[in-house]
C-alpha cells in the first residue's frame, strides 16, 4: 500500500492537475479555432456549401455562419478558398 501523502505532496497534484487542465482548455481552443477557419474557407467553394457543411455536420446553416464569424480572423475574407 502507498503511503498516505502529505500536505506538500497534495500541493504539488493540484498544481500538476490544474496545469494540464489549462493546457487541455487551451489546445481545445486552438483546434476549435482552426477547425471553423477552415471550414470557413471551405464554405465559398460553390454557391450551396454552406448549406452542405451544415449537412455533413449534422447542424443547422446558422450555426456554421455563426461559429465562422465567431473564429474568423481580422484579416480572413469571408468563404475565401486558399
């Protein structure tokens, strides 16, 4: 059986755990911000795509013309493909 830890072992876990809490919050930020500036770019490859995204996404239209506004960078033209 491990011995039970101390207060500074305790310590140490927490801010371990915390750490890695942030770093997960962090790069799931990251993904979902490229994840959508992608799909923006993808959705101006024809006329109707926006509505084929929502599809293959299972959502609503809405929904991908809001997350695409709400990730898009200053300088990214809407539906723009690279």
């Amino acid at each position: 059986m491990t011995p039970r830890p101390d207060d500074e072992a305790r310590t140490e876990l927490r801010d371990l755990v915390a750490k890695a809490s942030k770093h997960r919050d962090d790069e799931h930020e990251r993904v979902e911000t490229e994840f959508w500036q992608e799909i923006d770019a993808l959705q101006g490859s024809y006329h109707g795509a926006q509505q084929d995204i929502a599809v293959a996404l299972d959502v609503k239209r809405n929904q991908v013309l809001r997350q695409t506004k709400r990730y898009r960078t200053a300088d990214q033209e809407p539906g723009a493909v690279d």
